[in-house]
C-alpha cells in the first residue's frame, strides 16, 4: 500500500474518527464525508441560551482503548485532553430520603450498601462484582477486541477457564434473574439492571453477561474537562494532523461497485469520489433500509423494527437547582421498573412513570461548582425507538415532562429554568438527525442470549465496504465505537493487500503482468 490508496469515511461520529486516525497514521489518504455540520455524530454539542452542554455520552470509560489508538498515530491522548478520574460514579434516589452513592472504590461501595440494605445484600455485591470483573475478563480480548465471532469460534476462543467462568453468569438467564441471586433488595435490582440500558435494552430481556458493564464502570470512569465531545475533536485534529480530509454537509447517497468490490461513493450532486475502500460510519439499519443505495443495502442484513434498542427523550437547559444535592451523574428510578419497560418495548409508548437520567454538568462528582449562578443541565428518560412509524405529538412530550420533573420533585429536586425555554430532543427528532433508525440510540437492543450474534460486524457482502459504529460489532458505547473503527481498519487493509496480491500474476521470466 502507498500513499496514493485513498479510502472514503462515510460519517464523523467515533467510529468513524478512529478510523480516520488509524488510517491516515499508516499514510493512506482519507476523505471523511459527514452528512452534518461538525464530528462527533451521537456524540453532540449544543448551544443552551450561549452555553454549550453534552447532549449525547456524559462519561468516558475504558480509557485505554483511546490511549492505544493515540499511541498509534505517535500522540498521547493526555496531551489533548485533561481527564480526571471520578470518585463517585453515581447518585441514586428512589424518593427524598432513599439514596445511595456508589463508587470507585468497591470497599466503599459494599459500605454503603450495607447501610442502605444490610449486610446480605453488602456482601452480594462484592461477589457480584467479582463475577462481572470474571465475565469481562473472559469476553474483553475473546469478544469485545476480536472480530465479531458466532457461538462457536466464541467457545473456542474462550477456552475452557474462559467457558466456566461465563457459564457460572448463567448466559442463558435474564440479566434481571441473575441480579436476585446477588440481591435482596430491588431497589439494587433496579441500580444494577440500569445497566442493559446503556446499551439501549431491557434488564428483564436482556442477557446476564450485561453484568460486566459494571465492571467497566468500577475500573474507571473519567470527566472530561470541557466536556466529552472534547474526544471528538481531538480525534479529528489528530486525523488532520496525519493528512485526513474532512468535508461536512456532505451527505452519500450511494456506493460505486466494480467487480463486486467497493470503489467510492456517490454525492446526491452527482459527484463520484473514488477509493479503494470504503469505511461507513452510520446505523447499520439505516444502511440496510437502502440510505446509501441499493447496492450497499443488499451487502448487509435486513434489521426489524422489533430488535431497535431504546431511544430518549433528553431536556437540555440552564436552571437553579435546589433541594436534592445533585453530584455529576443522578438517577432517579421509578417506582415500578417492570411497567417502564412494558410501556417502552410492549406498549410502544412513552413511560408514564419514567426513570430519570440527571447529568448537572457545572459540578464535579462530588457535587462541587464555582458559582451559585444557573447550572447546565440535562434530564433524559428512555423512549422506544418508533420515531418514524408514529406521529409523536407535543402533547405526548408535554405529558412525559410533567410526569418526568414531577418524579424528580418527589425525590427532592426542583428545577427553575432560567433564559430560554427547554431545548426537548425525542425520538422524532433522533430519527431526523440519524435517519433510518427511528430514533434508536444503540443499534439493536441486546434482548437474549443470541442478541450478539445477530448485531452486524464490520465485514459486509462486499469486499472493501466495511461498518463502523455503535450499531455493529462489539456494541454501544464510546469505547466500543471506537473499538468498532479499529476492526474496521483492520479488515479493510486485509482487504486492499488482498487485492494488491490478487492483482499481480506471476509468468516465466522472473517477471509480473496485471
């Protein structure tokens, strides 16, 4: 390979990104083209009465994922971004006297369980979190890191330890069972199984093995200082820096072919950008339901609307706070977690008693901020992903409002909105910015033990078209997005020096003809 291979990056979310970086550092020439106006894709930043708040992650885990990649474009990733580690990882309320803190720390943790709910359930969750430390181990370098596997080359990768220790999670069980073995108390049910929805599930549908999100949540979680969409634009500085090409307002629509491989994309303008690769950052839903074209929709499988993850409702705002002494990540939970879910995934409807996700971005986990003025702040409660199939209504997001600040209320929080009203962003509104998904946040919901197997990998039908992206392979999330771009790159440069080989014959002489 040479300089002059070039490879196209259909969007500029954190798929996309690593795979710029990754690409360009090894000298080939990248052209990112980005259907919005900025990176970052779900990783958002937006302006609230002239101050910029998170609307899309709020926490950075797994860190090293985005060391490696920094130290494989000859960079480090502290001399982008100040990161510091937190000490709280999160507050808790299920009403105004019923809160817990969990923390880095697991011995500080099991002591306040054991406060909160006794010693039973103080010692469940120390085995707990021994088990999902096991599942992770088990799963991080046979799963997560490796090429998307089926059941099993996935036994065989694990080997026997790594079988046993996944099979005392009993995989087979709902990550919702498997907590009443841990805990007695649901209110720890409903803490632990908050987990399947950060990969935009259901904790009564969704695997065990979820548990090991946990873990990665007890090995470190990180602020950002100025914010998390900070990531996105030093990946993008970084990709600039090795020779990348950024074009936004760009939007793709559809794939070139020749010889039934990629070989560029197609701009509605009627511009044709040829590459000999082509790497796309967007839902694999959307890529199935034809929005690059027909050809590329063939190279990946159908997805149902049945198997869309959640989507939210998010309120982004400047307020005075009062009342509940907020840290940087809140929760408050509802009052009957089974019926949120049914509401969601059964009644496909907004959840009359929601679950409320509260990040005050002005304070630190301990809680502490500058000044006493208005605080940045962003409420968010799960929806199901149905934005392109029903007339969402603004009486439906007014209802769910009421009955969202109604419930923080109950817990002790009170919210005064200062300067310009609520920016209200639901699945309507996501289908518009990520269109094909409906509204889906995640990709597909991780419902049953099969779920993995099922969400797409990077390789497509065709040679030299691969995915990106928190919709494939490994899963949702910063990390795992990034991780997505990593296996992108890997399989398209197995695909272009296969190509290089494939194109060389040899013939008596000692010489070679195309």
């Amino acid at each position: 390979m040479t300089h002059r291979d070039h490879v196209v990056i259909v969007g500029a979310g954190i798929g996309g990104l690593s795979a710029a970086v990754l690409l360009a550092a090894r000298g080939l020439a990248v052209t990112v083209l980005e259907r919005g106006p900025s990176v970052g894709g779900k990783m958002r930043q937006v302006d609230v009465g002239g101050k910029l708040l998170d609307a899309g992650p709020t926490v950075l885990t797994m860190r090293d994922v985005f060391e490696e990649i920094f130290a494989d474009a000859g960079d480090s990733l502290t001399s982008h971004l100040n990161l510091q580690p937190v000490d709280i990882l999160a507050r808790h309320a299920w009403s105004d006297h019923e809160r817990l803190d969990l923390f880095a720390d697991l011995e500080r943790s099991a002591s306040a369980i054991k406060d909160f709910a006794g010693p039973v359930d103080a010692r469940g969750f120390l085995e707990f979190s021994r088990q999902a430390k096991r599942v992770f181990e088990a799963l991080n370098t046979a799963f997560i890191r490796a090429p998307r596997p089926g059941p099993l080359s996935l036994s065989y990768r694990l080997g026997y330890g790594g079988l046993h220790d996944l099979w005392r999670t009993s995989p087979f069980d709902t990550l919702w069972k498997n907590l009443g073995t841990y805990f007695q108390d649901p209110r720890l049910r409903q803490l632990f199984g908050r987990y399947s929805t950060y990969v935009g599930s259901s904790p009564f549908l969704s695997p065990a093995t979820l548990m090991l999100i946990a873990h990665v949540e007890q090995a470190g979680v990180w602020l950002v200082e100025g914010g998390v969409y900070r990531l996105a634009l030093a990946l993008h500085d970084l990709a600039i820096k090795h020779g990348a090409v950024f074009r936004f307002n760009a939007e793709v629509c559809g794939l070139l072919t020749e010889g039934g491989r990629a070989t560029g994309v197609s701009l509605p303008s009627g511009e044709q950008i040829e590459a000999r690769g082509v790497v796309v950052n967007a839902d694999s839903a959307a890529v199935a339901a034809g929005l690059l074209g027909r050809t590329a929709a063939d190279a990946v499988a159908p997805q149902p609307i049945r198997h869309r993850s959640l989507s939210a409702v998010t309120w982004l705002m400047q307020a005075q706070t009062a009342g509940f002494p907020l840290s940087r990540h809140n929760i408050f939970f509802s009052g009957n977690y089974p019926a949120e879910f049914d509401d969601i995934f059964r009644s496909h409807r907004l959840p009359r008693a929601p679950t409320v996700y509260v990040c005050a971005q002005d304070r630190d986990d301990q809680g502490y901020r500058m000044d006493d003025g208005p605080e940045r702040i962003m409420c968010l409660v799960n929806a199901p992903a149905l934005g392109d199939q029903t007339s969402q209504t603004e009486l439906d997001l007014e209802r769910c409002q009421a009955d969202t600040f109604e419930h923080l209320a109950r817990c002790g929080l009170h919210l005064q909105f200062v300067g310009e009203p609520l920016l209200t962003t639901g699945p309507v509104q996501f289908e518009s910015l990520f269109p094909g998904t409906g509204g889906s946040l995640y990709g597909q919901a991780s419902h049953g033990w099969r779920a993995s197997f099922r969400r797409p990998g990077s390789r497509t039908g065709i040679p030299g078209l691969h995915l990106a992206g928190g919709s494939v392979h490994p899963g949702a999330g910063i990390p795992m997005a990034a991780m997505s771009g990593r296996l992108a790159v890997n399989g398209l440069l197995t695909d272009l020096a296969s190509c290089l080989r494939s194109r060389q014959m040899a013939i008596a002489g000692g010489m070679s003809t195309p």
